[in-house]
C-alpha cells in the first residue's frame, strides 16, 4: 500500500521548477513553472502545489530535488577509515566548514554515503532554504519528506549508466552503477542544453517531458537514503503529535490492561450471576418442595375418599334404594353408616314384618339382623312398630 500511495516529487534548478504527482509505477499529475531571478523559492512553489490535485482523507508528502545551485554534493576526504555511518556523519556535523569550502550561515548537512567504491560522500544546503521549503509547503497543506541532490534523484528516472544535466549555468555528469552515484562532475556551460537521455518506462509511457526526469526521480529515492536531508520538525507540529502520541499510548495502555483484566472482570460477572441464579433455583426448588408435599398430603386424603366412594354406594342412592323398598305407611328414623362399610337404622311403621321384607329387597344392603326387640308404639291414633336392624354394604365391582 505505501508503493502505491501517490507522493509528490518536486525538481528545483536555477531557472525552472517542475513538480509530479506519481506511485510507484504511474504518473498523475504533471506541471512546470519557470522560476524568475532573484525570486524567493516559496512564491515559485505556492503556485504548483495549489494546482496539485488534493487527497481526500490525508495530507500527501513532499520530495524535493534539488540543483547544485540550492543543494551541494560532494565527496568527502579526510574521515577516518570507518565503515560506521552514524560516527562519520557525526564528524561532517560538527565541522562541516571543513567539508564544505565557500559556505557562509548555517546549514544543513546530511548523513555520510558510502558508495559501491567505498567513497564517501555528503550533501549539504542553506538551513534558511530549508526553512523557506518547508514553509512553503506548508502553507499548502504539505509536509517535506526530504531533500534529495538532483544527481541522486536523476539515477531513478533513467536507466543509463552516464548523463548528463544542465542546472544554469552548471553542467553536471553523473555516473552510476545499479542506479548508486560512484562519480560526479560539475562544470561551467555557457548554454542551457536540454538533457537527452533515456528516461525510464513511466515518464515515456506518460509522454511526460525528460525536463521533468528530476521531479519525477526525487518520489522514488529511498525514505532513509543517506544522501537525504530531513527537516527538523516544526516544534509546534512535534509538540501537537507528541500530544497524540501520549494520548494514543494512553488508550493503548488502557486497552490492554483492559484486555488482561477482562477475562477476570468476564468470570466474577458470570460467577456472580451464576450464583443469584443458583440461590433463584434453591428457592424455587424449596417451594416446589413443599407445594408436592402439600399435593401428597392432599393427594392421598383424595386417594381415601376416592377408595371409600369407589368400594360403596353412595348414601343418596341407598336411602333412594330404601324409600323404594319401604312401605308408604314407613319411615326412617334414624340411619348410621360406619367407614368399614357397615351400618344401622331404625324404622317405624305398621307392621314389623312389611318393615323386614322391604329391607330385604333393597339390593345393596347385606347380613340384615335385628337388634333389640320390636317396640310398638301405641300412643297415636293407630299403633305403629319400630325396627332396629344392622346391615352391611356391599362392595361395588369395577371403577367408577
């Protein structure tokens, strides 16, 4: 995905300007100014990078290269026989006059380069340049990546071995070797020749000018290419990320700690509503318990009376029995019935023996004895008897 986000190269000469919108394969956009003697760099930038085409979601990059005229590279003699570049850059650093004759201010320096040759080379440029580029560029909503030397930027747009450039006045003849700088030469040109080489498949294929090889050259130079010179960020911008940074760190901080402690907080939320569930279960489990225990209480006093009324007849359908068997000049005085399916009652009528056959015939009635004698009652106007006889109930076949 980074080869394919589209950065913007910038070429700056003595007398011209050219800019690039182009990935790693492709040109996008393409524009040239002309830039006037003696006019700050800032106003021949502001208007190409106006004319850029904007993305949509984030700011795009800048990649400048730049002439020998702003940009001065050279091999560097005089550093100890060390391979490590961090120690020789530190040296050019702090004495770069050494290095670098003719140079009056402040400046920039980049790291030390060394090339296939093992020669060293350095490149440094005015820090108020710098401070005018990245300005410029910022004011257009675009942040400087880096500064390139335009012969290392020219090694990525063409594919030949030896070339040459003209910047002004200034002819430079660069070799390469697997696209690294191995020798340069600079030299004063009475003209301005247009460049004649071989450019590489993207700018023929965009038809694009070779003029613009610089621009388009400087998008494909390695981000942490020695030769490279980075701009110091701006202390308000550093300090505006620095804020995000910590603000990030302290929500990454945070997940985390909430990613480990979220297992532990996950089982004491289940463990604890697992537990409210099991007391809500102990209790329904308890009145379940007593509501069968109440059911068999209740179950087994129907389970009696349903095995009473199920072996007897009951006691409606024996007196209706009786008042059939019965005389019409009878009655029932009293009758008792017992659990154990045995009873007793007492008649009073005319006469004693219509009394007996009449409970004779009653069918559900069994073992009828007398008990006591027959008393006779003679205090009414026609003489009545009375009867006490037991029985026993016969047993119902079947289910009702």
């Amino acid at each position: 995905m980074a080869g394919m986000r589209p950065t913007i190269g910038i070429g700056v000469a003595s007398t011209r300007v050219s800019a690039v919108l182009a990935t790693r394969t492709r040109i996008l956009w393409q524009a040239t100014a002309q830039r006037e003697a003696g006019a700050a760099l800032g106003e021949t930038l502001a208007p190409l990078l106006a004319e850029c085409p904007r993305a949509r979601f984030r700011s795009r990059s800048v990649v400048l290269a730049l002439g020998p005229s702003l940009l001065r590279l050279k091999p560097v003699v005089g550093l100890p026989k060390s391979q490590d570049k961090r120690v020789l850059a530190s040296i050019v650093s702090e004495g770069p006059e050494r290095f670098f004759l003719g140079e009056t201010g402040s400046f920039v320096t980049s790291r030390v380069h060394l090339d296939m040759q093992s020669g060293a080379w350095a490149a440094a440029m005015s820090a108020l340049a710098v401070r005018e580029i990245v300005d410029a560029c910022a004011a257009c909503g675009y942040r400087v990546r880096s500064i390139v030397p335009t012969s290392i930027a020219l090694g990525y747009a063409s594919d030949e071995t030896a070339l040459e450039w003209n910047d002004g006045a200034v002819c430079m003849q660069a070799q390469y070797e697997r696209r690294d700088l191995v020798a340069l030469r600079c030299k004063r040109s009475e003209c301005e020749a247009a460049p004649s080489f071989t450019p590489v498949n993207a700018l023929r294929d965009a038809g694009s000018d070779v003029a613009i090889a610089d621009a388009f050259g400087a998008t494909k130079v390695r981000r942490r290419h020695d030769l490279a010179i980075r701009p110091a960020p701006d202390p308000a911008v550093a300090t505006l990320w620095r804020r995000r940074l910590m603000r990030a760190t302290a929500a990454c901080l945070t997940a985390c700690g909430m990613t480990m402690a979220a297992p532990t907080i996950a089982e004491a939320i289940v463990s604890r509503h697992d537990a409210h569930m099991l007391t809500r279960v102990e209790r329904a489990a308890r009145v379940a318990q007593a509501r069968y225990d109440s059911l068999s209480v209740v179950t087994a006093q129907l389970a009696q009376v349903a095995s009473f009324v199920g072996e007897h007849q009951p006691t409606t359908v024996l007196l209706a029995e009786l008042t059939r068997a019965l005389p019409d000049s009878s009655a029932v005085q009293r009758i008792t019935i017992d659990s154990v399916g045995g009873g007793q009652l007492t008649v009073v009528g005319p006469h004693a023996d219509a009394i007996l056959e009449g409970l004779q015939r009653v069918p559900d009635i069994s073992g009828l004895r007398v008990v006591g004698p027959i008393e006779s009652d003679k205090s009414g106007a026609s003489p009545l008897e009375r009867v006490t006889a037991r029985f026993s109930l016969m047993r119902v076949v079947g289910t009702r």
